[in-house]
C-alpha cells in the first residue's frame, strides 16, 4: 500500500495480517512518511506516554493526518488527552482490531458524528431527576407545587452546568495537553541541532591540530597517537596499562567473556598496542588491524580486536559497530589515555612502586603482584596451577576466581542490573 491516503496503527503487540492498515510498532516510519497518512490508529507502544504525545503533536503541527483514534480497553490519560487535542476519538474497546470491516465501519461512523465524552454527573441532582419522574407515572400531587418544580428545576440546571464544564476541560486539557508536546518536540529538535553543531566543532577542532599524525616520542620507538573523544551512549570502559602488567590479557578476557554470556551483551575487546617483534604473537585469538589491513570492513565485525595503528579513522570505525559495550585496553605507554570523553577508567601497572611514579590511585588500578595489607587496590591479579588448555575451561576459571571483580567492572560500566 503506496501513496498518499495511508492508514496506520502503531501497536506492538497486533500482527500484521490487515489488508488496509499498516501495522507499525514505533513512530520511526511515520515520521519519515507522515505527509501520505491520512489516519493513524494508536493502539499500544513500547514508548512511554510522553514520547508518544510528542510524534502525535507533530502529525497533528502538520495537518494532514485527518483522523486519529485511541483504541485500548485501558487507554492511559497522557495520551487521551493529546488525542483530543488533536480532535480525535477515544474507543475503549479493542474488538474493532479483531475485525478489519468493524474498524472499517467504526471509522466512517467517526467522520459522520461527534463522538461523546462519559461525563461524571452529580448523584444528588441525578437522583432529584429520578424522583421527580417516578412521581410523575405514579400521579403525586407534589408534582404540581412550585417548590418542589423549582427544585426539580434547579437540578436540571445543574446537570447542565456541570456537562457543559466538563466538555470545555476536556478540550481545553486536549488543547493544552497537544500546545505542551508541541513544545517539547521543538526543544527536542534544538537539543539534537545543538548537538550536532557541538560533534562538528569537536571534529574541526581535532582535525586541526598538529599531532592529526603519530608522532615518534623523543626520538623513541614508542609513537604518540592523537588521543580520540568518545561520544557514543554505549558503555566504555578502558583500561590504562602504565608498566607491564602480568596476567592482564586473561583477565580482560574472561571479562569480556562475562560481558557477552553472563550480562548477555554484545561486546568488543579493543588491545591497542605498540609495534614490534614478537608483540602479535600474544594476540593470536585476536583479528588485527594495522596499516596494510585498515580497510578490509568485514574484520571491524570481529568481537577480539588488535591493533597497532589506533588511527582516529580506525577507533572511531570500531566505536560505530553495532555492540552494547566496548572495552578498550591501551598498552602504549604515552602520556595521555588513548580515548576520553566518556569513558570508565581503571588503570594497571606491575608493581607498588607504580603507583607512585605515575601518581595514580591504588583503588582505580589493576596490580599484578602478591596481596599487600597496606594497599587496597582495584584488584589484584593473580596466576593460576594447572592453567588449562581449552578456552572453555579457562573461562570458567576466570569467572569463578574474579567474580567479584567483574561485578564491580559492570557496576563502573553500568551494566550491573541489566542482563540483556
């Protein structure tokens, strides 16, 4: 079904076998498309009730959409109110989506009347009413006194004092309710343009600066790369190796392990290293990525990455794969974190002595060495008899002997209470 004219539900539980709607269960599709529908059916979301008065004030801003119904046996009164200030109709009952002719039917019967607001009616004059009639077919004479007709009178006025109030709050809430939405719809697209206009300045910025290129540190065989800004909402968490630290690489493995099958998440394992002889060799479960291999796309996909060449294209390749969370392991030794911005940071070194050369707080950092009662670090690694040969085996070995460890790392990422 193409063109203009179209008619739309968004529900995230109905299946989509209607043959003159179109089942959606987000807004993403009508907001690219709403010039072309003509009604929109709203039936049940994931979104909260805010964020759905929000896309419904913008369809009603542009005034094409020419119907708009509210079908749920228990419709929520955020989005009752927006629908009536968009001058729809309110149906609280869901048998007309067990039957495309009776939505059909209830729809043209929308375009010919008014539809009626249950209004909450006092009991006294209500009751003032009944009497008076009941008297009347059975003959009373008191029917006939003044008094007793200007009461009766007076309860009348009274109902249709109250009606009439009711019916202007619940279009003046509707207009308001739709003039609120409105408005935060346009703070949303200010927010978003800002935004934009903020990552494009950051961009000049970095693109401007003199180190765009490494940089060989005092003549050394250590290169500087230009430090990269982070600005994903996926949870980062990076790891600064100061001085060689024993036992990090099967740590930071078996928390990646724990990220993808305990917190069910996908992840990806950055090791951002230095070149030289023998250093891939400790990498060979990784896919890695250097200056010859930097454009072949499909190994960005791999969960176990390394790479000598942290390039700002490179990084920020890696941080636009579709995973939950990143961890990053920077082992090259420079004076500044490969990654800022926002990120989740624990250090490691190899020794005590460490902390206090690269003035870094023992509570932040990973220490490879025995435990100390004078120093209370992050977490101290440790190495294991009989290390096993199989991979599964090992993974199991880390969880069980770092658990407590890898609990606190998702408490720092923020996935400690999401499982997926």
């Amino acid at each position: 079904m193409a063109g203009a004219n179209l008619k739309v539900i968004i529900s995230d539980t109905l299946p989509d076998n209607f043959s003159n709607f179109i089942v959606l269960d987000d807004f993403q599709w009508v907001e690219e498309n709403m010039k072309d529908i003509s009604t929109l059916i709203f039936h049940s979301s994931k979104s909260p009730d805010f964020t759905v008065g929000v896309h419904i004030s913008k369809l009603s801003q542009l005034g094409i959409t020419k119907q708009y119904l509210y079908i749920n046996n228990n419709p929520q009164t955020t989005i009752k109110m927006v629908i009536s200030g968009a001058g729809g109709h309110i149906i609280t009952d869901e048998f007309y989506l067990e039957d495309e002719e009776e939505l059909l039917e209830l729809l043209n019967t929308c375009d010919d009347t008014e539809e009626t607001t249950d209004t909450s009616l006092a009991v006294a004059s209500v009751n003032v009413v009944k009497e008076f009639i009941q008297s009347f077919v059975r003959g009373e004479e008191k029917i006939k006194t003044p008094a007793y007709l200007e009461m009766v009178n007076d309860a009348i006025n009274q109902l249709s004092t109250i009606t009439t109030q009711q019916e202007l709050q619940i279009t003046t809430m509707g207009n308001s309710a739709i003039d609120i939405f409105k408005k935060a719809s346009d703070l949303i697209k200010n927010m978003e343009a800002n935004r934009q206009k903020i990552e494009n300045q950051l961009k000049l910025l970095e693109s401007s600066k003199e180190d765009s290129k490494p940089t060989n540190a005092f003549n050394s065989n250590v290169l500087i790369y230009p430090q990269v800004h982070y600005m994903e909402a996926k949870p980062l968490l990076l790891v600064r190796e100061y001085s060689p630290c024993r036992f990090l690489t099967s740590f930071i493995l078996g928390y990646t392990h724990h990220v993808h099958f305990i917190k069910n998440k996908r992840v990806k394992l950055i090791v951002v290293h230095q070149k030289g002889a023998g250093v891939l060799e400790k990498y060979q479960d990784f896919t890695c990525i250097n200056e010859t291999s930097a454009s072949y796309q499909n190994l960005y996909t791999s969960e176990l990455i390394a790479t000598n060449t942290p390039t700002k294209d490179i990084m920020r390749t890696l941080f636009k794969q579709p995973v939950d969370a990143f961890i990053v392991v920077d082992r090259l030794y420079g004076n500044t974190n490969i990654v800022d911005g926002h990120i989740n940071l624990v250090n490691a070194v190899g020794g005590l002595s460490d902390l206090e050369r690269y003035n870094i707080k023992a509570e932040d950092t990973l220490i490879s060495m025995r435990k100390s009662p004078e120093v209370n670090p992050f977490a101290t690694l440790i190495g294991f008899k009989d290390y096993p040969n199989d991979r599964d085996s090992r993974m199991a070995m880390y969880q069980q002997s770092y658990e407590k460890i890898y609990n606190r790392l998702d408490e720092l990422m923020g996935i400690a209470d999401n499982r997926g």
